[in-house]
C-alpha cells in the first residue's frame, strides 16, 4: 500500500524489498515530522501574535523543551541508521556471493555510454589492471592473459540470468559516473582507476533502463542508452556461447 501511496518503481530484485521498506520508515518519520512542526508553527503564529504581544521578548524561551525535543529526533534518526541502514548494508556485503562460478561482469562507464565486459564461457575473467587502461584498452586488460582470450565486449547492452546472483564490478574510463539500475535498487559509483564490486539477484526477465546517477558532463543523459536485459538461464547462457563464437576482441571503438 505504502509502495503505491510513495509511488515506488516496481522493485524487480530479491534485496529490493527491503530498500523499500527503508525509505518508508524514512518518509513515517518524515511525515510525523511535517505534521507536528507545522502544527507547533501554526500554534507559536497564534500564540505570540503582535496584539497579545506588542512588545518583543528578548530573552527568549525560558525552558529546554526544544533542546530535549532535537534530541529526541537526533535519536529516532540514530536509530534508522543504525538498526536499519547500517545492518541493510552489512548483510548485502556480507552475503556477496563467494563461488567463483558467479556470473560477473565488468562494467566501465564512459561519457556518454556503458561499455561492458563478460569473461565468456569459462567464467574467468582474464586478468586487469587499471594501470593499463587506455583508449584502445578500455578495461585495462591485460594482453598476454590466455583466460582473456574468450572475453568478450557489449556496448549498451547489459544481460543477466534471472534468479541468479550476477556480480558487477565497476570502473569509469573518464570521470565518475554512477551505475544506477533503479527496478534492481542497484546502484554505485563509477570511480576511475578503481574497481568497486556490486552484485543483486534479479527477480524476473524483462528489459530495464540503466542510468547514470552522477552528473557527468553535457552527454549525462544519453546514459540512458544502456539497458539491462534479465533473461531466462537458459536464453542467457545461449547468449554466452553465441557471443563466444562470433567474438572477434573487438572493444567497440572509442569515442
Ligand atoms: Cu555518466
């Protein structure tokens, strides 16, 4: 009910309910806020009018009603940090998904577009370093690594399994970008020079909007040319060997 009253967007991944349930508890205090400063606003308007008053008071409120009140709100604010935020983020950490069989996928944010990278059938990326990225390298791959000999590149194109964890890791060529998949409640910085890991369990197949969350220049908006496919196992993996096949190292050309 809440989800429709806030106008949520469909959440789309296994975490996402509780991000939801997150920014409810945060709009209640918000909302209980509203209501009882208004309503002491309205009262202090009528209770201090210039008729009762003509004169101004300069010294001011004689009791510290007010300062226990502050503290009141600084506590109900510790606590959704502290019981609620903090340990959301520490359980999404701490249950990353260690098997080294996990879909993953490279994600190198450019101004203005997404470039990605898939380790390809043999699940193992070849290896990177950051240090090596140039315009014809994007991903600072390098070279002479024979698990990268079937990675292969998308641009734009984004594709998971459905119902399986997928693990991003993140990069930006030029300046920070931020990978924002919002029906996924995914979302991370793109940091040049260092590669941040991020990972979600899409629910269901479908075709959603990938967007930049950090204004990154005059092109800012044409991120949104990045979509993320979820699809069904058995089509991704399809996808995989396809790709495998026709792979041709070709990084896409810079721009
Ligand atoms: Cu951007």
């Amino acid at each position: 009910m809440f989800q429709k009253l806030l106008s949520l967007p469909v959440n789309k991944s296994v975490h996402g309910k509780e991000v939801d349930d997150f920014i409810i508890y945060i709009h209640w205090l918000m909302g209980f806020l509203f209501v009882i400063w208004m309503a002491y606003f309205l009262y202090v308007l009528w209770r201090f009018r210039a008729t009762r008053h003509p004169k101004a008071d300069h010294t001011g409120a004689r009791t510290h009603a007010s300062t226990y009140l502050e503290g009141f709100v600084a506590v109900i604010e510790g606590v959704l940090l502290l019981v609620f935020a903090v340990p959301l983020w520490a359980k999404i950490v701490d249950k990353a998904p260690r098997d080294p069989n996990t879909n993953k996928v490279r994600v190198m944010a450019q101004q203005f577009r997404w470039n990605f990278m898939y380790p390809g059938p043999d699940k193992v990326f070849g290896k990177q370093d950051l240090e090596f990225v140039t315009v014809d390298n994007k991903f600072g791959q390098v070279l002479d690594d024979s698990n990268g000999q079937d990675d292969f590149f998308t641009l734009n194109d984004l594709r998971v399994p459905a119902g399986e964890p997928t693990i991003f890791q993140i990069s930006s060529l030029d300046v920070i970008h931020s990978f924002k998949v919002i029906a996924l409640r995914v979302c991370q910085d793109a940091i040049p020079g260092i590669s941040v890991p991020t990972w979600c369990v899409p629910l269901q197949e479908g075709r959603y909007q990938i967007n930049c969350a950090q204004l990154c220049g005059s092109g800012h908006s044409n991120m949104t040319e990045g979509f993320l496919t979820v699809q069904s196992p058995e089509k991704f993996q399809a996808w995989i060997a396809e790709k495998a096949e026709t792979n041709t190292g070709d990084i896409g050309g810079f721009e």
